[in-house]
C-alpha cells in the first residue's frame, strides 16, 4: 500500500532508539523526510546514520537538543521546513511510592509528558490546517488505559495529555481540515528502557532476569514482546493519506494484554 507521504515532512522526538526510532524508520522508508531529535549526541547521530540508507532519496537531519526546553524545541522546529507530521515521544518518568516524590517531580513528568507535547502540537498545527494535511501522534502509554500502581507519574503526565488531546482532535477546524491526533499506547516492547525496567525489577526481587523476563512474556496473550518496527508500521499507517478518518483516537499496541472489552 502506498501511504501518500511521499515528500512529507515530520518531526520525530526521542528518535535515537526504542520506539522512536522504529517510527522514524518506517516514516523514512515511505518517503517522508524527517528531523530526529533526542539528548545523546552519539546516539543520535548513529541513528540518523541507521536512517538514511533506508532511503537515499528522503532527508534526514538531526537536531541534538532537550525538547523539554523552550530551546530545544525552537532548534528541532527550526531544522523543520514544514512539519506535515509530528511523533511526540519521551522517556517515561521513574517509578516509586508517590509518598516520596515532590512538586519538582510531577512538574517535570508533567513537562516532559504533557506540557511539551501539546507546546510542539500548539507551535505546528496551525500550519497544518492551512496546508490542509497534518497528522500529530503522541506515544504515551498503555498505562493510560490500564494504570500501573508504581508509574503514577507517568499515569497523570500522560492522562492529562490524553484528555487534553480527546477535545482537540474533535475540533471541526482540525478534523475538516484533514488534521488529525491521535495516541498510540504500547504495552511490553522490547526496548532499552523495558529491559532496564525489568533487570532492576530482578535485582530488587533477587530473582534471576530471564525468570522476570518469562513471567511477563508469558502474562501476554502474543506470548511475545512487541518490536519497534511493527509499532513503527503502526505509527506511519496512522500518519497516512488512508488514516485521516481516524482522529481522538487511543491506540492499544499490547499484543492482547489488556483484558477488557473497551
């Protein structure tokens, strides 16, 4: 299927790895010049070296800069000459005991996984509705359908950004203007931060790593961990000339985990 992107432009935050960069992978392989950004210069620059053999006839430029600042997002939107997609995406905050974390820690969960995203959604959708073509998609979290007691941060950074995102996508300037957002929510993929997640969760519990890593393989209907390529095809799908009759939409990319009906 030929997505229609051919030419595009998106901005791809938190690109260097993971998830991020599995979008940015299959944005690039469908024709779309992309700006990456991430904090790790090395990092970065090696996957904007990953990236442009995929394509040679796409662009890829690479903005090292943190997106959580005033700054940072000027510099990432400013090596953008148009953004006709957006992939908004950060690191999760750290899991604890909500007794113990401070206002300094839920302004800065709230920055990262709130208030920047919808800084970098109000800076570019206005462009879009004009050129009469936009798609905007924010990573958040499975967690946001199904909360995890220990993420509490996560869970109200990125709810926040979801309820916010729900009265957006449904203004008829946006969704008649073929501009849409939407929320893609992973659950288990098999990334860094799943890994550290799960190796710390083995040394708190003394349990070897592969018998953590089973048990939550096995608590998953897929049997499997998700990839970042495949939430990568999912997130370029989203982005699409065939998708802009999906907006204000939470997508679920758990591999059957979440038990419930809706």
């Amino acid at each position: 299927m030929d997505l229609g992107l051919t030419g595009r432009w998106a901005l791809v935050c938190a690109a260097s790895k993971g998830l991020g960069l599995g979008c940015a992978r299959a944005l690039v392989a469908e024709g779309v010049n992309v700006v990456v950004n991430a904090r790790g210069e090395a990092a970065l620059l090696a996957a904007a070296a990953e990236l442009r053999p995929i394509n040679p006839l796409v662009e890829v430029r690479s903005v090292v800069a943190d997106i959580t600042t005033p700054e940072g997002r000027a510099a990432a939107l400013e090596a953008c000459p148009q953004v006709d997609i957006l992939v908004n995406n950060a690191g999760g905050p750290p899991p604890g005991d909500f007794r113990q974390w401070q206002r300094s820690d839920w302004i800065a969960a709230l920055d990262a996984n709130m208030l920047t995203p919808i800084e970098l959604i109000k800076a570019t959708v206005d462009g879009m509705v004009e050129r009469g073509f936009g798609r905007i998609v924010n990573i958040t979290s499975g967690a946001v359908k199904a909360p995890i007691d220990v993420l509490g941060l996560s869970n109200g950074a990125r709810s926040g950004l979801t309820g916010f995102v729900a009265g957006l996508a449904r203004q008829p300037r946006l969704a008649a203007r073929n501009v849409t957002v939407n929320n893609l929510l992973p659950g288990a993929f098999d990334t860094e931060r799943l890994q550290k997640t799960m190796a710390a969760g083995a040394a708190k519990a003394g349990r070897p790593l592969e018998s953590v890593r089973d048990q939550r393989r096995l608590g998953i209907p897929a049997q499997r961990f998700g990839n970042a390529d495949e939430f990568g095809a999912l997130c370029a799908f989203v982005c699409s000339s065939q998708a802009g009759y999906i907006t204000g939409q939470n997508l679920l990319v758990d591999g059957g985990a979440y038990p419930g009906s809706f």
